[in-house]
C-alpha cells in the first residue's frame, strides 16, 4: 500500500498545472486546486507547506534567509524534479526489498554456516539505439551500450587467446576494432559527460553553448562529427553500431538534478515511510557529500549531482561488478520489422548483429584460424580421403591420453592432414614450412581455405563412393525384380487353373439348380391350387360372419337407444316432480313472505301513529296542568282519544310479529339447507349420467370401428373373390 501510494505521489505531480500570477508575472500559482488538495492527501503533508515549497525558494546568504517566488517554468522544473526523485527512492527500495527477500543469506537456516555464497545476476538493457531525433536519453543508452561493448569485446579476445593457449597454439597480435576512442570522448576530462556538467553549473549555460564547447575542444576527435547542415544544437558520434546525430535540445536542464531543500523539507514532513525515509536518507547522504566536496573547487562539487555524472558513476560501478563474474552474452535478434512469423529479412537480422558487435566477435575470434574441428569430427569426416577403415581408425586411437593429446587421435589426424594438405604448405624465404593447419590437444585449426579445400576433395571421394553404393544396389534391384517376376508367373499359372476348374465346377452347379427349379415348380402349383380353394372358403366365411356383424351392431344400436331414452326419462321424471314440488313450495313461501312483509308494513305504520297520538297526548297533558280550569274537558278528551287508541292498537302486537319473523327465518334456513341437499344429490346423479354416457359413447365407438373393419374386409375379400373368378 505504501508503494502504490508513492507511486500515485509521482502521477499525481504530473497533474498539476501552474500558471502566472495575475497580479505578478514573475510570481506563479497553481491552477488545478483540486489537484494540489490529492497531492496533499496523499503525501499526508498540510496543503499550505506543499504548496509553499512548489511555489517558493528559500534562499539563504551568510547567516540570513530569504524566501524567493518562482516563475512557472522553474516552478514546473522543480515539480518534475522532486517526481523523479521520488520514483527513484521508490525503485531503489523496491530493488533492495527483493534482494532482501530472496538473497540466501537472511531465508536460510543455516546461513551462517557457509563461508561464501555464490552470485548469479541478470542484466536486461536497452540495445543501440538510433532515431530519427535522438536525445538525452538516447546518449546515455548509447553510452551503456558502448561500455557493454568494451567488456564484450575483451571478453572475446580473452577468451580466445585461453582456447589457444590451452589448445597449445601460439597466437601471433590480433588486429580488431576497439571502441576506447568513443568511450573516451565521452567520459575524458573534456569528453561531454565533463563539458555537459560544466555547462549546468556555469550561469546561464545554455544547450548551444554546450554543442559548440564540446566541438571545439573536440575538434581533432575522429569519432565526433560536426557537419555544416548540422543545427546550432545538433552533434554527431560514430559509435560502433554507426553514426548518430543528437538534439541537445533541453540536455542542460535535464542533467540539472537539483532538488530544492523547500521541497526535501516538505518530503520529510510526509506520513508515506518510503517517501519520508528514502528521501531524507538521500538528503543526507547528498549534504554528506557536499561537505566532502567543500575542500575541492565549487565547479566540480556540484557537477557531481548531475544526472550523467550519477549515471556514470552507477556505470562504473555496474562495470566493476561484471567484471568480478563469469560473463555469459545471450543476443535477441528480431527476424523481420514487420513481426511475423516464419519470415526473416536477412538485411534486418544481419544490421541487428553488426549493430549488437556480434560479427566484430566472430572476426575476433576467426581472426588466426577461421575454422577448427574437434579430433573426433575430422578424423570421421576427412578419414575416407585415405581410405581409412574405421576399425583402423580404433586401433590407433590410443587407450591413454598423454600430455598435449587428450583424445588420443593427435598423430594418426596430423599424419593424415598432412598428406592430404601437402599442397597448401607454404615454405618462407628462411626455409619454414607452414602448414595449413595447426593441431591442438583436442581441436584441429584450419588456415584460410584449407576446411574448404578438404571438404572439396571430400565431396568428390563421396562422388566415387557411391557410384560403387549404386552399382549393388542397382544389382540387388535386378535380383529383387527376378525373383518377383518368378514369383508372379507361378501365381499366374495357378490363377489360371483355378479359373478353369471354377468354370467347370460352376456350370455343372447351374444345371443341377435348374433341374431343382422345375420340380419345385410342379409342387408350388400343386399348393397354389389348394391355397386358392382354402382362400374362396376364407372369404365366404368372413363375408357371413360380417353380415350376422353388421345385423347385430344394428341391433346392439337400437337396443342401446332405446335404453338411453327409458334410463333418461326414468332419471328425469323425479327430478321433474321435485323441481315442480320445490316450484309450488317456493310459490307458497314467497305468498306468505309478502303476506308477512305487508303486516309489518301495516304495523309500522301504526307504531308511528301512536308515537305521534302519544307525543301530542302528553302535549296536551302538559297543557291541562298549566290551565286548572280546562283540567275536566281535556281530560276527558284525552280519555276519549286513550281509548280510541287502545282499540285501534289492541289487534296489533309486536311480540307476535316477532316470532312470526324469527319462525319465517327458521323456516327458510331449514328449506336452504333441503335445497343445497337436493342440488348435492343432483350434482352426483348427474357425474354418474355423464361417466354412463362416456362408456356408451366409447362402446359406440369401437362398434363402429368394428363395423368399418368388416365393411373393409369384406371388400378386400370381394376383390379376391373377383380376381380368383378371372
């Protein structure tokens, strides 16, 4: 988590945008707030210290300091600058945790048991490099490149000159090319690594300047080129791949690695550790150095924390590392720019290995003997030349090996070499013969030509050989066909027997199968004639017994007709009497229920006029208390109304009504319940009708199918009877 998030410090640097104060040009904000305020999250720093130490340099003379605002472009520098250096603390880390984790000392148990441990390394690089606009970047690839190919190219030499000496052949001087006078011009003491550095640390130093000093001091350097059409920044070196042309475009501000202390304070103030730690630890380190560097001039302390002189620095260092192991070189060659399969461009392949040095290795090491062979292999190839057996070549191959001969072929292959590249000797003024070949202890060296020469006359003895090869098995080809041609004419002459005999034999069967075929004829008509007989009863039989059929399905018919209409009426009728029954009880409930509600009418009618005559009564009575002389003549009135009243009311009573109603509902409740009875019993009867009615319809059914059958049969029989008659 820590790692991701310093590796999300670096990009989200690159998103923020500065512009120019609006107020002061020569001050600079930043315009992406949004942007700052992540950044400042991320790191864990306070917002106004990071943006303090993007926009703001503190510059300190003699015992006081000063805080100096930035422009935008040296604002954006700076930005860059601590990005790049924060990948580098975060790569650098992360190199050293995967050392840690998988060197042998700290994972094994009993690490400290082994005295020293052994190392194996990979180093991946970049190849030549040349682009149409070549760089900084490019420069020093290139540079790496050219150290690399130094060590190979010694390496070659060295390892060619311990085969020979371990072979037992003298080595005369080896010419080859040697890349020193690059390297020289890039990293002498005023190569362009030197006059870059100067360059940066000088005021106003400038991408031109740098150009024109390192031509002018360079001027009798052959491998630095200078042409007229070349731009005021443009420079040209002859590597050992080839020419290229550089750009030094921006090459002084991209060597300047001046991490401003604002922005190193501001990286220590960052709860991420690696970004914390690592770059605090460099801090250090680099004051570290700058006090070691205050004792020589100022120029030359600070060129040494430029990027190439870090680079070269960790080149050296790399350098000297390879050169304490046992190198070993793996090429990678790309078959065709157009990254296909099964296609090579051979100019492509054969650029890629001039560029890589490989043919410069080859030459190296083909310089003095261009081919060698090893005992074993030339006594097996050249051996026929004398006509050597190979028995011979076992006997005299010696049981032990003695100093100077490890395979124990060394005198029988001399021997033989000798008499057959007699007439590549060649003598000197002084006498010396020398031969066109050289034997070591277990490798043979060819001179220029004499492989070829051997393998010439080789290929002619193979000539000869096997003309003699063709010749028997020309003739065991002959004797091959003989024998087959024998072998066939046997086998013919048997076919043909076997023909005739088969003949013979075939002919005698097709007249014993003829004579068969008419006495079977004679007893099939016989039996034809008796099937015919037993054929005509067959269908007089079927033809009666599907009339009795036909006469008793119709029957069967009517019967079941007739059935079906006496079992519905006999299951109808009752019902019938019980709808009708239900029809004059239902007539007679619905009589009484109107009868029942029109007395309840009536006797609502009268409550209301007696509730009326009771209020107006006790009107009235109210009347009579208040007026004592009228008591006598209401009263009696009242009495005479109290008694009309009660006739009118006395043959209407309420509790009657009542259970009237409550014997109605009961009444009702009990013919629902016949009613939902009957509807039950009714429900069953008529499943059962229509379960009855399935089986007659599947009975009729399959009598009618039965009918169809016979009627059917009877006309087939009808159709055989008439073609018997014909």
């Amino acid at each position: 988590k820590t790692l991701m998030r310093a590796v999300c410090v670096v990009l989200q640097l690159g998103n923020l945008v500065f512009e120019a104060d609006k107020e002061d040009d020569e001050q600079s904000v930043v315009a992406s707030r949004e942007e700052l305020e992540s950044l400042a999250d991320l790191m864990g720093v306070p917002l106004e210290a990071l943006e303090k130490a993007l926009l703001f340099r503190t510059v300190v003379a003699g015992k006081e300091s000063y805080t100096v605002p930035l422009k935008v472009e040296r604002a954006r520098d700076g930005c860059d600058a601590f990005a790049k250096e924060i990948y580098q603390q975060a790569f650098d880390w992360l190199v050293r945790q995967i050392n840690t984790v998988t060197c042998a000392e700290e994972n094994y148990v009993d690490a400290q048991e082994v005295e020293e441990y052994g190392k194996i390394g990979l180093l991946d690089i970049f190849g030549f490099e040349s682009f149409d606009v070549n760089r900084f970047e490019q420069l020093c690839i290139n540079y790496t490149n050219e150290k690399l190919q130094q060590k190979y190219t010694l390496d070659i030499f060295c390892s060619v000159q311990e085969e020979y000496a371990q072979e037992g052949i003298e080595l005369g001087e080896i010419a080859f090319d040697d890349n020193a006078e690059v390297l020289r011009l890039m990293e002498g003491r005023v190569g362009i690594i030197s006059v870059l550095n100067e360059e940066c640390v000088r005021p106003n130093g400038s991408d031109t300047g740098f150009v024109s000093k390192i031509k002018t001091v360079n001027a009798e350097a052959v491998h630095l080129i200078s042409e007229k059409l070349h731009r005021p920044t443009e420079f040209a070196i002859q590597h050992y791949a080839g020419k290229v042309t550089y750009d030094a475009t921006n090459f002084v501000q991209k060597n300047t690695d001046a991490l401003p202390k604002d922005v190193v304070d501001v990286a220590c103030m960052s709860s991420n550790e690696i970004i914390q730690v690592e770059i605090k630890a460099a801090a250090e380190s680099k004051m570290g150095t700058d006090k070691d560097a205050s004792m020589r001039p100022a120029t030359r302390g600070a060129a040494n924390h430029t990027v190439t002189s870090k680079f070269k620095h960790q080149l050296s260092h790399l350098m000297h590392a390879i050169s304490k192991t046992k190198t070993r070189y793996i090429r990678c060659i790309k078959p065709n720019p157009e990254k296909v399969p099964l296609k090579m461009n051979m100019a492509s392949s054969a650029e890629q290995l001039r560029c890589a040095g490989v043919v410069a290795a080859v030459t190296i090491s083909r310089v003095a003997f261009p081919n060698r062979l090893i005992h074993e292999t030339a006594m097996e190839r050249f051996a026929c030349l004398e006509q050597i057996e190979g028995n011979d070549i076992v006997d005299e191959k010696k049981e032990e090996t003695i100093d100077g001969d490890l395979t124990g072929l060394r005198d029988s292959l001399s021997t033989l070499l000798t008499s057959l590249l007699k007439e590549l000797e060649t003598t000197a003024e002084d006498g010396t013969v020398t031969k066109a070949f050289e034997m070591g202890k277990s490798r043979v060296y060819f001179r220029t030509g004499a492989l070829e020469f051997l393998e010439a006359r080789r290929l002619v003895a193979l000539g000869s050989f096997s003309t003699s090869i063709e010749r028997v098995v020309r003739g065991f080809t002959a004797r091959s066909v003989f024998w087959k041609l024998k072998y066939a004419a046997i086998d013919s002459q048997a076919n043909a027997r076997r023909t005739i005999d088969r003949k013979n034999f075939l002919q005698k069967k097709q007249a014993c199968i003829v004579m068969e075929c008419w006495v079977r004829t004679i007893f099939a008509k016989r039996e034809l004639k008796r099937l015919q007989r037993e054929a005509a009863a067959v269908m007089i039989q079927s033809k009666w017994r599907s009339i009795q059929a036909v006469l008793m399905f119709v029957e069967c018919k009517k019967a079941a007709v007739t059935i079906q209409k006496i079992s519905r009426g006999a299951i109808q009728r009752p019902k019938y009497r019980q709808a009708l029954k239900e029809a004059e009880e239902e007539a007679r409930v619905n009589s009484k229920l109107a009868a029942l509600q029109k007395r309840l009418k009536e006797a609502e009618m009268k409550w209301i006029q007696a509730d009326k005559q009771r209020i107006a009564a006790e009107k009235r009575a109210e009347g009579l208390v208040s007026s004592p002389g009228g008591v006598a003549e209401s009263g009696t009135e009242g009495l005479g109304e109290s008694e009309e009243e009660k006739k009118v009311d006395s043959p209407v009573n309420p509790q009657e009504l009542i259970q009237e109603s409550n014997e109605m509902v009961e009444y009702f409740k009990q013919e629902v319940f016949k009613l939902k009875s009957a509807n039950y019993l009714l429900r069953t009867d008529l499943a059962a009708l229509r379960e009855a009615n399935q089986h007659l319809s599947e009975h009729n059914l399959s009598l009618e199918a039965s009918h169809s059958a016979l009627k059917q049969n009877v006309i087939k029989m009808s159709q055989s009877n008439m073609r018997l008659a014909v």
